[in-house]
C-alpha cells in the first residue's frame, strides 16, 4: 500500500542517499506491491484519466486503418505479431479489430501481444479481449515477444517510462534527485555536475541558462523496436503528448482525479508522467537504421487518416444525443487549442527501410 512505499522510499535514501527523479517515478509507478500501476486501474472518468481510446471508438478504428493499410504495405504477412505496449484497458485493441475483420486475410494474420506490466489492467485486458479477439498473449517486456513481422502500437506509453532531470547550475548540469524533508519528499541537487554531461545535448541546448531543468530517458524501449522493425519488417506507431525537438523544460507532473497534484507527495497512489521528447525517440531509432515518419500532431494524423468522415458515419445512423457526443469527441482529439489534444500529442512512426511512406505521415 501507498504508505509502506513512501517507507521503503525513505529507507533507501538513508542507506544510498538521494534518489534520481527516474529511480523515484520507476518506484512510484512500477514497485510490484505498492506502485501506481500494480494496484490501480487508472482510466476513465472515475478514475485519474483519460486516454483517445477512451474517449471514442473512432480513434482505436483509425488505428485499425492505418494497421491493415501498413499490413498491406509489408505485402500481408502472415503471421503478422500485432504487438500492443501499455494497452491500458484494451479498448483500442477491441476498437481496431473490428476494422481488421473487413480486410480479407487480416485478422487471421495478426498475433496479439500485449506488453503489460500491471496485474490490474491485464485482468481488465482479458475481460475487453475475449469476446472479440483470438488467442493473445502477455508480456512483461517487448524482449519477450517471439520475433517475426511485427506492427507495434504505443498509445501513451513512454510518457509513463521513468525520466531524469538535470539543472544546470554554474558549474555544469547537476542530477536532480528526491531527498527527505521530515516524512515527506523534496527535490535536491546531486553535490557534483554530471561528467561531460553538456557534450551529450543537442547543440542549441549547450548554451541553457542557469536554472534550466533537461529531461532525458533511456533510449533502450526505443532501441529496441527500431532493431525489430528493421531486422523482421514492420513499423511501430507512437501516440504521446510531447515536443517535436528536445528542449530544456520541467515536465515532470502528478494527476489525481483529472486535477495536477504535487508529484512528491503520496508515492504510488499518483499518476506520474513526463513528456515525450520525439526528436530523441528518433535519434534512438535512426542510430538502428530505422525509418522515421513524421512525427506530426495527433490532429494532422487523425484528419489524415479520415476521423471526419468516420464521424459523419457514426452520425447518421445515431440518436440526435449520441451526435452531440461524437461531434464533442472529435473535438476533443482533434482540438489544436492550446494543451487541446489535437496540438499537444504528437505521432510518429518508425519503420523497416523499405515502407517509404505510411498512412497518416505527409512524407
Ligand atoms: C497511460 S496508460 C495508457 C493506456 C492505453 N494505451 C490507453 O491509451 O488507454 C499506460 C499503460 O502502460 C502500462 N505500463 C506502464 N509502464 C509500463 C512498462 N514499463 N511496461 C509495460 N507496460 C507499462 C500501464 O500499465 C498502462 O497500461
């Protein structure tokens, strides 16, 4: 439970000191008794949450497109490994499959994975899955789903990976860390800068001034799916709210009941997240000779991909209450109003060399 966390936080910063911000959200989110993850179901309305599949099925459809159009595009292999990473509730998985059904040989092609690390949500996953999908299944990590062709899917996955942070001072960049403050938390310094830290960023970010905070994650989640997409053919599609190019920035945020809270406080009871820096998921995958498209906001591909007239669809066939629900829908996933989610969440897609252009992307 939440308290025995913020126990075993304090206990290991008295025996190995201040913790990096990654260490502390890695804890929060995924300690396997109390993390965020592991005892919570977080979606939805009731929850602290709300993700595009949740919102309207038109998104987890639009998704079905662009997956049957990019299976299409790798000449249909069969069996194609449909690998969905943090499917959440299933919903976009259970939304996507019935577009698969209108596509001839599509559905008996695709093999589900699902890479999912909380016993919570999978249990929710089965319930979702069962009545409209074959055989799936679970995974702890991407490592272990077997190889082959494969189309990966990641809708808000990476902003729930654990980030670091970095302030840079005078002498350099020091790592932020959580230290104790009574039985609570606050943010620290590490007493020495970084070696060669500043080396590491990207060119404009060098000349940060004091103060400023650089967040970065491990590439490894990245790596990874560019090495499969390349080695067995495929493309992954990542959806998260982020910046196009890296940027120095304090993300790092807690939600509780759709409001922000103080992410220090209540260790495993809060969503803890962090936006997605896309150039350098990009960077990662490039460095495995992947290809890269986009990545575009999530209104250009959704318009792209035909969520208008999928909407005028759904329309005209329901009452004039279920309209107003669709048109307040996708409004909301197309909106380009500032934090609208249209404009704040961005989509990109990596792929094997040889898919030149994938639906959605303008290049
Ligand atoms: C913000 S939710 C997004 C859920 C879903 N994709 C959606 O759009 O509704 C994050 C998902 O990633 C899962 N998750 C978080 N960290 C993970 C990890 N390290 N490995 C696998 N799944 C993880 C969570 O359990 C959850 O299913």
């Amino acid at each position: 439970m939440p308290d025995g966390l913020a126990a075993e936080i304090r206990k290991r910063i008295r025996i190995a000191g201040p913790m990096p911000v990654a260490e502390y959200m890695a804890l929060c989110l995924g300690e396997p008794h109390s993390g965020y993850y592991m005892t919570h179901d977080p979606l939805g309305a009731a929850g602290d949450f709300i993700t595009a599949p949740e919102i309207s099925q038109m998104f987890g459809e639009l998704i079905g497109i662009w997956t049957a159009s990019v299976w299409r595009l790798m000449d249909g292999p069969s069996p194609c490994r449909l690998i969905e990473l943090g499917p959440g509730r299933g919903t976009m998985l259970r939304d996507l499959w019935r577009v698969t059904k209108i596509v001839p040989g599509l559905a008996d092609a695709l093999m589900l994975h699902l890479v999912e690390t909380s016993p919570v949500l999978r249990r929710i996953q089965q319930e979702t899955l069962a009545q409209v999908t074959p055989a799936t299944a679970w995974h702890d990590t991407l490592r272990e789903v077997p190889d082959g062709p494969c189309l990966i899917l990641a809708n808000e996955f990476f902003d729930a990976l654990p980030v670091h942070q970095a302030v840079k001072q005078a002498d350099g960049w020091h790592q932020r860390v959580i230290e104790r403050d009574g039985d609570g938390f606050r943010f620290g310094l590490a007493p020495a800068p970084i070696p060669t830290f500043e080396r590491t960023l990207p060119p404009r970010l060098r000349d940060a001034v004091a103060g400023a905070v650089f967040e970065w994650r491990s590439d490894r989640p990245m790596i990874e799916i560019g090495t499969r997409v390349v080695r067995h053919g495929g493309a992954a599609l990542i959806i998260d709210y982020g910046h196009l190019e890296s940027a120095p920035g304090d993300t790092f945020q807690a939600v509780r009941s759709h409001r922000h809270c103080d992410p220090l406080t209540e260790p495993g009871s809060l969503d803890l997240t962090a936006h997605v820096d896309f150039a350098a998921l990009a960077r990662a995958a490039e460095s495995c000779g992947a290809r890269i498209h986009g990545p575009c906001s999530q209104a250009e591909f959704l318009e792209r991909l035909g969520i208008e007239t999928r909407a005028e669809a759904l329309k005209a066939n329901a009452t004039p209450a279920q309209r107003g629900d669709i048109d307040t829908a996708l409004e909301r996933l197309t909106s380009r109003r500032t934090r609208g989610m249209g404009e704040l969440f961005k989509v990109m897609a990596v792929s094997a060399r040889s898919l030149a252009r994938l639906p959605g992307f303008d290049s």
